[in-house]
C-alpha cells in the first residue's frame, strides 16, 4: 500500500484489542514484509526494567536490521489489577521515575552508559548494527516535554489526547536538546480514521466502535450497536472524534490536522469490527494521498 510504519500497541485484559505483547507481534509482523518499519505504539515502560525492553528490541533489531521502532509510554494500558498481575506481587514503577527509565534505556539500547551510573557495565545484547529507534509517546505536556530533554523524537497521541496538543507540540519543538541520534525535532501525529466507499457505511462503522466504547471496552466490537447504546454513544465529552467517511473527506481533516501540528509525518489507528474493513480503509486512504503503488509488501 505504501505505507512507511506500521506500529502495534499493548493492552491487556481486552478482549476486543489483541496486542498484549507487542514484541511478539512487531517479529511477526517484521517477518512477513520487507520494507516496512515495525515498531510498538508502545511499550509502557513502567511495567519494566529498561534493560529486558532493550534486550527484547535489541533482538528484533538484529533480525530486521534498520526497521525496527521502539516507541514509548508510561499509562498502564490496563486496570489497577492486571497492572498489579505484572508486577507480579511488587509496585509498578512509579511514575516520576519513569524519566530515569527512559534514559536508562535509550542508553542501553544505544551502548552508551555513563561511567556513573550504577548499572555500568551492563550491555544489552545481541548487538544490532542498527539499533532500534526510540520514540516517546505523548498526549501530555509532561511525556512531550520528557521527549525534548532527552532529544527524542515525539509520537503526539491525538486520538486519546484530553488536550490541545499543537501547544504543547510548539513546546517540544522549542525545548528540545538536539541528541546524536536525533539532531532535530521530529513530531508524528496520530489521528483515529476509518474510511470506507461512502459516509454512511464509515459512519456505522463508526457507531458500533462508539458503541464498544461506551460500554466500556468490554468484549469484542460488536456489528452495529444496539437502539439503547447508541443513546449513550451520543455524549462522549473529552474524546476526540474519529475523522471518518468517504476518502476524500478522511484525507481532508487528515491534512488539516496535520497543518495544525506542522508535523512530519502522520500516523492513523482504525479500530472496527471487521478487518476487511479495516484493511479497505487502509487502501483507500492510502490511494487518497498518492502513497506509492505496487508497494505492496511481500514476505521476503
């Protein structure tokens, strides 16, 4: 389709959404194609010591030499008590820490501890020619501003943001302390899109996700919604709306968000019932912005 990344999450206990272990994915994915970067959108580093993500990426890495993405967050990615379930009896990493493990783990995945720090020594391996490329996920001022300090480039989640994010994108741009392996800022932006043929088949492709939504992600995403959800549906306030309908009108909004943020590059995330759908709508908006064709990835 000619699409340049293609980036997996992690959740757990969602039966609707199947990426619990986003590394798994990344090498199967990663192995199915030739070209295309492969990454996690993301890790939530809090749940782990840096030097296990590190290894773990450090591996695919060294499978798939210069396509490999490791991207970044710090939100649990489930409830307190599964949360718990992968702490396995002891405290997820608190939160202000979480700076420390990004730090520690751009410096283990680069080979590049200080002589200070208390791990020294301590390498991740195998070592790839190229490492993996960290990012930090954001739709906080906080994890932008993490993204600056530490000269890594910015994946702004808009389509969970509770926030105007092109300010706080502006900020990172500002604050940002140029590092070796990105000498400038870069800011991807992430919008939810589904596209179909018409407006009416995206809009009830639409519904029945609201619908899963509103019932607060239990279960798979059903067909259509049911007459009492989708009076629920209606009323999401704080949630941003997911840009869908026919391709031109997709591709529309798509550009102007993407002018607002003076972005780089530009990620979508389709979550519906069907994957056929999901994998038309890809098509489709991929054909809408021109990405080159006969692209098509092959397994190698």
């Amino acid at each position: 389709m000619g699409y340049h990344r293609y980036w997996v999450a992690e959740h757990h206990g969602m039966t609707g959404l199947a990426g619990s272990s986003p590394e798994v994915l990344i090498g199967s994915i990663a192995g199915a194609t030739r070209r295309l970067r492969v990454g996690s959108g993301g890790v939530m580093l809090t749940h782990y010591a840096p030097l296990k993500v590190a290894e773990s990426f450090c591996v695919l890495a060294s499978l798939h030499p210069g396509r490999i993405d490791l991207g970044v967050g710090r939100a649990p990615g489930s409830d307190h008590l599964t949360a718990a379930a992968l702490a396995r009896g002891g405290a997820r990493t608190a939160l202000e820490n979480y700076p420390n493990q990004i730090q520690e783990l751009v410096h283990l995945v680069d080979d590049t501890l200080p002589a200070d720090s208390p791990i020294q020594g301590v390498r991740a391996t195998p070592r790839p020619e190229e490492p993996p490329e960290v990012w930090i996920l954001a739709s906080s001022p906080d994890s932008a501003a993490f993204a600056a300090h530490f000269g890594l480039p910015l994946g702004w989640a808009d389509f969970i943001a509770q926030v105007d994010g092109a300010p706080i994108v502006d900020a990172y741009r500002r604050q940002f302390q140029p590092s070796p392996g990105c000498p400038e800022p870069r800011v991807l932006v992430c919008a939810s899109a589904v596209v179909a043929d018409t407006d009416a088949e995206a809009d009830a492709i639409v519904a029945a996700v609201r619908a899963w939504r509103a019932a607060g992600l239990r279960g798979p995403i059903p067909a259509a919604p049911s007459g009492s959800t989708s009076a629920r549906v209606a009323v999401q306030p704080g949630r941003r709306s997911i840009a869908n309908g026919s391709p031109t009108r997709v591709a529309d909004r798509l550009r102007q968000l993407v002018d607002g943020f003076g972005a780089e590059e530009l990620m979508v995330v389709t979550i519906c019932h069907d994957h056929e759908a999901r994998v038309h709508s890809y098509e489709l908006l991929a054909a809408e912005f021109g990405l080159a064709t006969g692209a098509v990835e092959e397994a190698g």
